[in-house]
C-alpha cells in the first residue's frame, strides 16, 4: 500500500504544480501560485520517501520522477528569491543621507488591536515613511495620536471593509491623490516625497482585492489595478517606488508582468524571500507585502519587523537616490504583446462588475 499512496502523493503534487500554469483568472487556479515553496518541500520528502522507502520498482520509478520534476519546476520560480541568485537592485555604496527613504509597511489587520507593538516598532526604527493597509477609525486615531508630532504629512483613506489605508511622512508630500483605480471601494494612494535633498521621488500605495473565496471569484480586478499602475510608470518615466499589500506572491504571473510593464525592480530577488504572511503559521507564509522600485534606487537595507498582532509582519526597507545607476541596473522589458495584453486587462477590470 505504501507505494500506491507515495505514488498518489507525487501525482496531486504534479497537478497542482500544472494548475498553476494554466492561464485562467478563477481563483483556484491562481491560488496554486502562492504555496510554492510548501509544493517544493512536500515534492523534496516525497521524492526522499519513494527512494528510501520503496523497493526497486514501478511505484518507485514513478514517484520518484514526477516528486522530482516537480521539485524542480517550482524551484525554477521560487530560486530567483534565495541568496544564490544575483541581486536585482543593487547595494548601496557610500549613500547621501540627504537622497535616503526609509519605509516601513505594514498590513494591521482591521480588527488587531495591538497598535502599540507596530507604534513601538516605528519608534525605534524611525522610517521617513509609515503605510498602513487595512486601517481604520480606530486605528487612525492611534496613529495620530503616537505619530502626529513626528509626521508632520499624512493621507488618511479609514475604511471598516478591510481596505482603507494611511499614510504618514516626515518628508514633505506633494501632488497627493486618492484614486480608486479599478473598483469603486478599493483606495490606492498617489504621491510625490520631496527627499532632504530637495529631490523629488513618486510613491504609490496600493492594495488590490485578492483572489480569494469572500474576496473575489477572480483575479482579473487585482490584475488591472497592478498593470493599471504599471502601466502609468511607463507611460510618466520617474524615480518611482511602489509599496504595499499587492496580495499577490513576487514570483507569481502577474507580478511579473508588472514588473516588466512598470519596469520596477525588486530589491528582495538575490536576498530572500521576506515572507510577511501568514504571520501564525510559519508552514504557510509566503510574500504578500512588496516594495518595487526603478532603477533610479540602490538598497541600504531591508528587513521583516516581528509581528504586531496582525496576520501580516511589518516589513522596513532602506533606499538611496541614485539617479546616476540609472541605467547601470538591467530593467524588465515588457514586449509588445505584453503590453496590448496589459491594456485589455485594465479595460476587462474596469468594466467587468464583481459578482457579491
């Protein structure tokens, strides 16, 4: 019986690695995008079990090769994400403190109430810029009373549907906007932060629905919102950083595509993963919370912050102004037929209603 079973075991595992190639919208199917590293492991033990456990065999032949080749195209996604590949945005050299943001990002999740270990964790590490998701009347009021004689500039969008959002700077904002880009209760925040330099650097914060069963059936308005400001990058070239809760994993489909349409780099691949969620269940965590930037930035440091009570971790990045690395760092290039794909998508999103 054992060999029927491992054998079994390798065939789900092989499915569910095939599921997620399919190029379909519906939730299942994306779903298969985010556990990759928990496929990699279980297709690593089951290839272990079928050569240690089975005798020399059919079962084991089996398992063991479709374990193994399972194991092997997911470590293809998951690898550019480990130390062992080349940084995509470069370390910092001697930075000017003047040209320096530091952000510090964080999902609070709407009904924590610990707002004192993510007010302490910004005490004690200073960002020049906090971004809240999830926030709401509650925890605005705790924010600005722990935060309104450092952060002098701030954009409050408190919402109990589990997306508002908040931002506060010490920098001065410029040009700020609230937009709700695909669906009519989904904010995202548009900005410009004048460095100490007197340089000035654009910013979006975004939070798009995910996939998800009480979310929504599919991926396709999390999509556009994402290719909608990808897009935009490409369309107003500038020093630009995008931060929040993309709901999304860094090596899925989508994102991706973002990079390569927005041309945003992302400061984690060569350096690790940074999985913030889920913060409760360290079998299942993978990275939800990003920080993407063009090519006009070098990083000094990034780090995943201990956990706030929320279901995500705070996660605090470093980045230095170069403008002279522009060019020196290789950009993601979209092709043509990426980018006219790009646009449908945005079209389908804003058209298409949400079934509730």
């Amino acid at each position: 019986m054992l060999g029927p079973l491992v054998g079994i075991i390798a065939l789900l595992l092989f499915l569910a690695t095939l599921i997620a190639r399919i190029h379909l919208r519906w939730w299942f199917v994306r779903s298969f995008e985010f556990p990759r590293v928990q496929l990699a492991i279980a297709a690593f033990a089951n290839t272990v079990a079928a050569l240690v456990l089975l005798d020399p065999g059919a079962w084991r032949a089996g398992a063991g090769t479709l374990s193994l080749v399972t194991l092997l195209i997911q470590v293809v996604y998951i690898l550019p994400w480990t130390r062992v590949w080349p940084v995509e945005v470069k370390s910092a050299c001697e930075p000017e403190p003047a040209r320096v943001i530091t952000l510090l990002i964080s999902n609070v999740l709407t009904p924590n109430r610990q707002s004192d270990k993510l007010i302490a964790a910004i005490k004690a590490h200073q960002p020049d810029i906090v971004i809240t998701l999830e926030s709401d009347d509650w925890w605005q009021a705790r924010l600005d009373e722990s935060l309104g004689e450092s952060y002098f500039h701030s954009v409050k969008v408190p919402l109990d549907n589990l997306y508002g959002m908040h931002l506060y700077s010490r920098l001065p904002l410029e040009g700020t906007e609230v937009k709700w880009l695909i669906q009519e209760d989904i904010p995202s925040i548009h900005t410009y932060v004048t460095l100490e330099s007197g340089e000035r650097i654009r910013l979006y914060a975004v939070h798009p629905r995910p996939p998800a069963p009480s979310e929504s059936e599919k991926s396709l308005w999390r999509d556009a919102e994402l290719l909608w400001v990808g897009q935009e990058i490409h369309e107003k070239p500038a020093p630009t950083l995008v931060a929040g809760d993309l709901n999304d994993v860094a090596w899925s489909r989508t994102t991706r595509r973002f990079c390569r349409v927005g041309g945003m780099l992302d400061p984690r691949r060569g350096r690790g993963m940074f999985s913030t969620f889920h913060a409760h269940y360290p079998m299942l965590r993978w990275p939800l919370d990003h920080i993407f930037v063009t090519e006009h930035f070098t990083l000094m440091d990034m780090q995943r912050l201990a956990e706030i009570g929320s279901d995500h971790f705070p996660i605090l990045a470093s980045f230095c102004y170069c403008p002279a690395e522009q060019g020196e760092q290789e950009t993601p290039q979209a092709s043509e037929e990426e980018r006219e794909e790009a646009e449908e998508t945005i079209r389908e999103g804003q058209t298409e209603k949400q079934q509730r």
